[in-house]
C-alpha cells in the first residue's frame, strides 16, 4: 500500500540562528519527504500557546511557549510515504542526548528544550497543524 501522508515540521529559533536550515532541508529530501510549502515566520508567544496548548498543564509549557517564540522559525508541510512516522523517526528522540545516532535532534540538538526540529506525531494532529499555520 502507498500510503501518501502529510505532517507537519518546524525548524525551531535554536536552528534557524545556526543557519541548519538547509542542513535540515536536505536530511528530509534524502530520506523521501517532500517540502510541499515552506516558510520563515516569527510567531508570537500566544500563538505558541495556542499552537502546544496539549502540552498547558506540563511544568515546561510557559518556557516551551517563549522559546518558540523568541525567534524566527521555518514550518514546513512535508509529503511521502508514511510521512509522520518516517519523519518521527529520522528527527530522533525529543532529548538529543537519547536520540539516535544520525537522528536530527542527535546531529543538531542542543538540549531536550532546545531540539532544533518540530514533528507532529499521528494523522489527526498532522492535520491540525498543518491547518494552524497554512489555512488562511
Ligand atoms: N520539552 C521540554 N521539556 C520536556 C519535554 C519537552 O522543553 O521535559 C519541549 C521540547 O522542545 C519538545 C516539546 O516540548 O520538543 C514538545 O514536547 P513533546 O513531548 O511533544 O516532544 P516531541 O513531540 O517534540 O518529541
Ligand atoms: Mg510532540
């Protein structure tokens, strides 16, 4: 079965700052995604509240929100075959220091806040995402 899928990626401040965007970019073509849409925004801290409101009750929540607000950010659609897991498993685990090797958090990381990529993590909240920074 081809099963064609969309998620979303984000290139988080810490990354964008050490110019791995392009790094990045060629990590996911060659491994099979897409980048169907791109581009470098600098949201607002309520729009990152909004964004990982799953995430309000978690002690790192407020930090989580003014990181990704502190700076440019690229957010990406991106298509393949199994595009949310497959990118899930390429960008590593969320701490860098317990990401697999070649992993992208594992090669760019920094510290389990500052993990330089964003993915979504099954169908229904690729959608949503997706929908958050590219409906208009
Ligand atoms: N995060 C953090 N401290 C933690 C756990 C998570 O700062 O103890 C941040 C980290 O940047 C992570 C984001 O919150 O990427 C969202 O957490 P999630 O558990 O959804 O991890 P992810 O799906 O990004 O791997
Ligand atoms: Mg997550």
């Amino acid at each position: 079965m081809n099963n064609i899928e969309q998620t979303l990626s984000i290139i988080k401040p810490d990354a964008v700052e050490r110019n791995l965007a392009d790094d990045i970019k060629d990590i996911f073509k060659k491994n099979n995604l897409n980048i169907i849409d791109a581009k470098k925004i600098h949201i607002t801290k309520d729009e990152a509240s909004e964004f990982y409101k799953v995430h309000q009750s978690k002690p790192f929540f407020n930090d989580l929100c003014t990181y990704l607000s502190s700076g440019p950010i690229v957010v990406m659609i991106l298509e393949g075959k199994d595009a949310i897991k497959n990118y899930r498993k390429i960008m590593g685990a969320t701490d860098p220091k317990k990401a697999d090797e070649n992993t992208i958090r594992r090669l760019f990381g920094i510290s389990i806040d500052k993990n330089s990529v964003h993915g979504s993590d099954s169908t229904e909240n690729a959608k949503k995402e997706i929908d958050f920074f590219f409906k208009n």
